[in-house]
C-alpha cells in the first residue's frame, strides 16, 4: 500500500506544498534578525512604494477634487434652476390671488347694484402710455351690445364712457381726458343738491375740475360727488369722487368751480363694468340744469 502511495507522484507534491506551507508559517511567526539582502530588499520596496504613493495620491485627490467640484457646481446650478422656478410659481400665484380678488368684488358689486344697473363686465386689453390718462380698450363691441357714451365703471367709482366700438372692441374716454372735450353731468350731494359738469383733470395733482356749479351752491370738502342722468347719457348715482377744494369766484362771474378726488383708481385698470342703457333721463327744473344743458349743447356744437 505504501509502495502505491509512493509511487503517486501527485500525492507526493501535493504533501510537501502542505510541509512547506506550514514551515514558511513557523518561519514567519517565529523571531528572527532579517539577513541584509532581506533588508536591502525591504527598505528598496518601502522607498519605491513612498516614492510612487504620494504622487500617485497627489494626483487621485486632485482628480477627487474635480470630481467634488463638478458635483457641487451641478447642485449649485439645479438649486439655482428650483429657486427660480419657486420665485416664479410664488409670482403666478400672487397674480391669481390678486386676480381672484379683483374677480369676486366685482361680482359682490354687481349682485349688490343689480336692482339700479344692468352690467356687463369687460376685461382691459390697450392702453397708450402716452395717452394713459386718456383712453383704454375693453375686449367687448358691438356684437357684445355695447354702444357709443355707454358709461364705464369699476367697483370703486366711474371710469369713463364708450367712445368708439367695433364689433369685438371698443374705445373707452376717461374721465380724466381733457383732449377731446369730454364731459359728465354730475350731482354734488349737498343740501339742497347741486349740479355740474366734469370737463378737465390736472395730471399733477390728479383731481377732476367740476366747472358750472351755481354761485349759491352750500358745497364743501368732503362731500360726495356722483353722475347725473340730465344728459340722457348716464344712469344716476355713479360715484364720481370727492370734493378736495372749492374754487373762489372772481365777480361777474355766474358759476363756480370744485375740484374733487377720483374714487376709482384710474391708473391701475384690469377689468370694468359697460353699464348698459336701460334708464330714463331725470327731469328737474333749476338753474343749474339749465346752465348745464346749455354746457353739452356748446360742446356738440363745436
């Protein structure tokens, strides 16, 4: 049996690879003085791995480096991109809130008139810079119902009158034009009631010149002055604005003077209100209704 052992050459290597294994083990772990081509060779390997190692980690931290500032430079342009784009959404949503806003104090305005005005609401599409006090254009026209010195309002007071229409726009003239002679009778609610007509607008001080009111009129600041239905053209009770100041008279002369505040915010215009003709004119019997008929006359007139 041992000859047969013996004779298995593999058998045989595979027994002394094991002897030798275990003698380098124990020559490994047992303490002994390194001979000095073991050390020579030791410390030429240690030498050659600091010489290659600290270039070589130079040179991977600095790859390293890049590769952390590519990162931090796309997370720095993707934070950018999410901020804007958080600016922007934070923007329309103030736009909506806004609008929204706008949206329900005119329908709160038109429940609340529907028993005195027949509205219909139109959203501003124009308006000149150079000519911002002048005119605007509505998104409604002829094939809407609107006509020509339809008076045009917001929740806050009278803006103006149609002035031209096409069939899916129309012109409004602004209360505070004073290039095209526009005017509106007007109703000063003292006691007892007095009359006039809106016809000029100082851009400086942004107040409306109310022209013909009676030299007797009891008017002072405060008091409310609202449309007057004397011309057929506007339906009564619009609010115009307020009285700021009276003018003194000079003598000889027949009519004063008042300038009051808009109360609609004439510069800031989003939507308005087209209040269609479905009124009957007022008929009264004083000085001041006469002064002021005569007034719209000389103006068509010219």
């Amino acid at each position: 049996m041992l000859s047969k052992i013996f004779n298995n050459k593999h058998l045989i290597f595979i027994l002394l690879s094991i002897i030798l294994l275990f003698i380098l083990i124990w020559s490994t772990i047992g303490s002994r003085n390194l001979s000095w081509p073991e050390k020579f060779l030791k410390d030429t390997v240690s030498m050659t791995q600091g010489i290659i190692y600290k270039p070589a980690s130079k040179v991977a931290g600095f790859f390293e480096d890049i590769r952390d500032f590519t990162l931090i430079f796309a997370e720095n342009k993707s934070l950018k991109a999410s901020l804007h784009q958080y600016s922007q959404v934070v923007a329309e949503l103030n736009q909506v809130k806004e609008e929204n806003k706008r949206l329900k104090e005119m329908v709160d305005y038109k429940e609340s008139v529907a028993n005195k005005y027949h509205l219909k609401a139109a959203g501003v599409i124009g308006r000149s810079p150079d000519r911002w006090n002048n005119m605007l254009v509505i998104d409604k026209g002829s094939k809407d119902g609107i006509t020509k010195d339809m008076a045009v309002i917001s929740t806050q007071g009278l803006i103006g009158k149609v002035y031209s229409v096409s069939n899916f726009s129309a012109n409004v003239q602004m209360i505070s034009d004073s290039e095209h002679g526009g005017f509106v009778f007007a109703e000063i609610q003292s006691q007892p009631l007095s009359y006039g007509v809106i016809e000029g607008y100082d851009p400086i001080t942004q107040e409306l010149r109310m022209n013909k009111i009676e030299l007797n009129a009891e008017i002072e600041q405060g008091q409310l002055v609202v449309t007057s239905n004397l011309g057929g053209k506007f339906p009564a009770g619009i609010l115009i604005g307020e009285i700021t100041k009276v003018e003194q008279y000079s003598s000889g002369e027949l009519t004063k003077t008042a300038f009051l505040k808009p109360a609609a915010d004439l510069y800031h215009i989003k939507e308005v209100f087209v209040v269609e003709k479905d009124f009957e004119p007022e008929v009264i019997s004083t000085t001041a209704a006469s002064s002021t008929e005569s007034s719209e006359s000389k103006k068509e007139e010219n």
